[in-house]
C-alpha cells in the first residue's frame, strides 16, 4: 500500500510539472508607489521577452492596488508586437481574474492582491519582445483599479526592466507582472511533447496502480 500511495505522489508531481511555467516576470510587487489606474476610458502596457525558446503563453499573473470590498477584476489582455494593442496581434481576450492571493492592506486603505488568469489557446511566441497591455478593467462595483507600479525591481527576466506606456499619458515606470506559460526549444522538447509524454507516464501509472489493486 505505501509502495503504491509513493507511486501515486511521483506521478501527481509529474503531472504537475506539465503546467504552467514563468516566461517572463518584472519583479515583485513594490506597494510604495502610486499605481497607475485602468479602466474603460484607458490602458496600461508592458514589454516582455520571450528567450526560452517558442513558447505558448497560457496566463498572466499580476500585482493592483482594489477596493477593500472588491475582488477578481475582470479586464481584457492583449498581445501585440506594439503598444496599446498595437501591430501585430497574437491574443486579445476578456478575462477574468479568477485567483486572488497574497492581499495585503497598504497606506492608503486600499488592498494590493496578486491577480491570476490563466486560459487555453494562447499564442505561441519565438524568442523576441513583445507588449502585454491590460484595459478595460472592471470590479463587480463598478471602480477602476491600479497596476502596481515596481519600474523593474529585482526583475530576474532577460529583457527586464520592461518599458511600459499609459494611454493619454505616455511613457511610465513599469508594472509588477508575470507572463506564464510553457517554455520550448527545439521541436524534439516542445512543450505539447513533453506535456503528453508526462500525462502518458501518469496515465499508464494510474492503470498499473489499479490493475495491481485488482490482482
């Protein structure tokens, strides 16, 4: 029974692994600093780099400053090979920020939280840079809310500091966001190949688990 209980956890972290991984990040949230308020009448964008290999971006995880009482915005994401949407466009959706973690109440009686979406059928990307710009954000009481502003700090990422762009405003000091998502190479390591060899191996593990308990 341990034998089989040790088999089933290697395989749980196998499956695991397959999930989303850190493409791009722009270090950690600051909550010092005035954060940069979106809602429908504007947008806020951010540079990334992808040098992993082509990747497929699967989420976006970021850090605002919310009302007290709201929680998960909404907001639609682009990707763009420009500012504000602009060029060429690889993903444009509405999502929802459906994982909220990490809220903390800061000086001006406003909370910051780290904000998750993650969705399916993203872009894949080969190596280069490329703008995340985030507008038309909603909470259920109808306010606006701020992207936190970190201009970079302790950013780990190759091509970070990230350059970002306020619509109406110009040029501004960078947001403390993450880029998720799968990160390839080569077609023989490609992410889908990697990801259905590990569910394979959990999948077969799972049938020999059972066919042992059977026996």
């Amino acid at each position: 029974m341990k034998r089989r209980l040790m088999l089933l956890a290697a395989i749980l972290c196998l499956t695991a692994m397959a999930g989303a991984q850190t493409i791009y990040e722009n270090g950690p949230v600051s909550g010092v600093n005035q954060e940069p308020r979106f809602d429908n009448s504007n947008s806020i964008s951010n540079t990334f780099t992808v040098s992993g290999g082509n990747s497929t971006v699967t989420g976006v995880s970021i850090w605002i400053m919310i009302g007290i009482a709201d929680h998960n915005p909404g907001a639609e994401v682009i990707i763009s090979s420009g500012q504000n949407g602009g060029g060429t466009v690889y993903f444009d959706r509405t999502v929802q920020f459906s994982n909220e973690t990490n809220c903390y109440a800061n000086l001006w009686g406003y909370n910051n939280c780290q904000e998750t979406t993650n969705w399916t059928g993203g872009p894949t990307l080969p190596n280069g840079s490329y703008w995340v710009t985030l507008r038309h954000g909603t909470v259920p009481s109808g306010s606006d809310f701020g992207w936190d502003e970190n201009a970079g700090f302790d950013c780990q990422s190759q091509g970070c500091p990230s350059q970002a762009y306020q619509q109406f405003v110009g040029t501004i000091p960078s947001e403390a966001f993450t880029i998720l998502g799968t990160t390839g190479g080569d077609a023989s390591s490609s992410p889908k190949t990697t990801s259905l060899l590990m569910f394979g191996a959990a999948f077969f593990g799972m049938v020999r688990i059972v066919r042992n308990k059977i026996g």
